[in-house]
C-alpha cells in the first residue's frame, strides 16, 4: 500500500527534521540522561522514515532529498 506523496512526503520530511534537530539538542547536552533521550528519538525517527519510505511514492527528486537527509541524519547520530 502506498502512501498519497504529499502526505507521505510531508510525513517523511517532518520526522528527518525532528531527528535532526533532536540529534544537534543532543550534541549541545551537558546532561547525559537528556543526550541519551534525544539520541534515542532521533534514533526513533531514523528507524520511522526508513520503515515508511518504501510506502511513499516519491519522484527522483523527493527521493534524492530524503535520502540525503537521511544520511546527514545517520551521520549526526553516528558522531554521538
């Protein structure tokens, strides 16, 4: 079953953001318990876009941009 692409598309856009930004909160934490929570929903939100991105019809250019935000997310999370 696939996802509608702007909705899928806006879906998968908003979680690699929410990851990103919990990623970089995570990097400037001084308190270990708020770096580990914020790394592990950054996490959350990796493992959701790469579970729901085969559902979304995605034109070469969508593609391209989530999964280079994909990486720049998968490297952030790799650095921590």
């Amino acid at each position: 079953m696939s996802i509608a692409s702007p909705t899928g598309l806006a879906f998968l856009r908003a979680e690699l953001q929410t990851g990103l930004t919990l990623a970089r909160i995570a990097q400037s934490a001084k308190d270990a318990d708020k770096r580990n929570r914020n790394l592990l929903r950054a996490r959350e939100a990796y493992e959701a876009v790469l579970h729901f991105m085969p559902t979304v019809f995605l034109t070469g250019s969508e593609s391209k941009e989530i999964k280079r935000k994909l990486e720049r997310l998968k490297s952030e999370l790799r650095h921590h």
